[in-house]
C-alpha cells in the first residue's frame, strides 16, 4: 500500500482537485484504492458521492471523522485529502501516513509565499525528505507574467515543480459527476491528461 498526501495551508488551492483526479487515475488503473477525506467540509466524500459505481472503477472513501482508518490488505493507493489551515500536530500526523506529498498552488504571489512558508512547515515536521515533495502549479494560465514567476520561484526551492494543470472546465465537469478526467471520454481531456504525465510518472517513480 502507497500513501499519497495532497496538501496546502491556502485554501481553495486544488488539494481536492488533484485528490480526487489522482483516486480517479489509479482506479481506471486497476489499483484498488482509497480515498480519504480529512476535510470536515468533507467535499471528496461528496464528490465520491455523485460516482457512479456501476459505470466507473470504485474509488473506496473513508471519512476519518466517522471511521476509524483502517485499510485492507489488498489497499493498492490511498489519497489524503488535507483540509485547509492544517499545521502542527495534525500535519505532522498526515506527513507520517504518507510516502509522498503533492503540493498543489496557484499561480498568484500570495500563493506562492505562502506555499513557500508551508513547505517550511512541512520539512520541519521531520517526517518527509526534501525529493518526496512535488510542487504542482494548478489553474494555471500558460504564457501569463505570472505563471513565468510561478516557475522561477519554484526553481528556487529545491522542490521539483513537475506539472502546471491548467484552469479547465473538464475538472469542473468532472467534479459534478463524482468523475476525474481519467474517467473521460480521451477526445475531451487529452490536453490535460497530458499536463498530467510527468506528474504521474514522478509518482510512479517515487511509490515504485
Ligand atoms: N484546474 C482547475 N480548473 C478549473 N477549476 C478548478 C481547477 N482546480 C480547482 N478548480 C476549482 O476551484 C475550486 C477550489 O478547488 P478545490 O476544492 O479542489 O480546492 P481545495 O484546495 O480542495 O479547497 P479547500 O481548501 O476549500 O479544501 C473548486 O470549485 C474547483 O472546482
Ligand atoms: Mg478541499
């Protein structure tokens, strides 16, 4: 079992964008895989919610406030959805469960402060090495002034910066329906199912 954490202090930032994109492309991949939504707002649950079963791969969800977090043996891939303003004990907590950490930001100064200050927080938790953190620029407008400062702000931390997803309404589609873009039909979403590779190969890479 690989554990894979989508995690910001900012809200509204994508973690449960990507959290529910990735469930999406490791169950289309045959991976049994969990997805849990730490969240009171509980929007993954919601999301898992508008799935349907008989028509796509399962996604298995697990509220942490009304279960306990217990997976079975044949778990392929947990997704952590992380709330909002999380830090101190319960980042660390969430750190520990995890093999990576994805770290969604948006491409507009106050985010990128910000992200750089929560992954401060996040080495400092002690639990998780520098090359196991991905940074991913979400709704991003390409060729926009901002989105070249997104880029050599992130050259400058020693944090891979592996895929910019651009601002779509295919998410916001997918979203709806309790899908992700793995989920859709390939003519739709080619574009962003590519934005998406190098992202999925570090992953892959890095759960092995
Ligand atoms: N790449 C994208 N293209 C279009 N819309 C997007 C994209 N990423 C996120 N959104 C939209 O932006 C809003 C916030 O995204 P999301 O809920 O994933 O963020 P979050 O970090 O989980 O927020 P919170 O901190 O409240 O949990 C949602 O309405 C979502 O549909
Ligand atoms: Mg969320």
């Amino acid at each position: 079992m690989n554990t894979v954490l989508v995690v910001n202090a900012k809200g509204g930032c994508g973690k449960t964008t990507l959290s529910t994109n990735l469930a999406s492309y490791f169950a289309t991949n045959e991976l049994k895989t969990v997805l849990v939504d730490f969240d009171p707002q509980q929007s993954a649950m919601e999301w898992l919610k508008e799935r349907n079963p008989d028509h796509y791969y399962e996604i298995h969800g697990i509220s942490p406030f009304e279960h306990r977090l217990r997976f079975a043996s044949d778990v392929d891939r947990v997704v952590l959805d992380a709330p909002a303003r999380i830090e101190g004990k319960q980042l660390t907590d969430l750190v520990r469960r995890s093999d990576i950490i994805l770290v969604p930001v948006l491409p507009s100064p106050i985010d990128m402060r910000a992200a750089a200050h929560f992954i401060k927080d996040l080495l400092m938790t002690g639990h998780i090495e520098e090359k196991k953190i991905v940074v991913v620029a979400n709704r991003v407008r390409e060729n926009t002034l901002i989105y070249q400062q997104l880029n050599k702000f992130l050259k400058h931390l020693k944090i891979p910066f592996l895929a910019s997803i651009r601002d779509s309404q295919n998410y916001i589609h997918a979203a709806e329906k309790g899908l992700g873009i793995f989920d859709m039909p390939w003519y739709q979403v080619s574009h962003d199912i590519e934005q998406w590779r190098p992202l999925i190969r570090w992953i892959n890479r890095n759960l092995g």
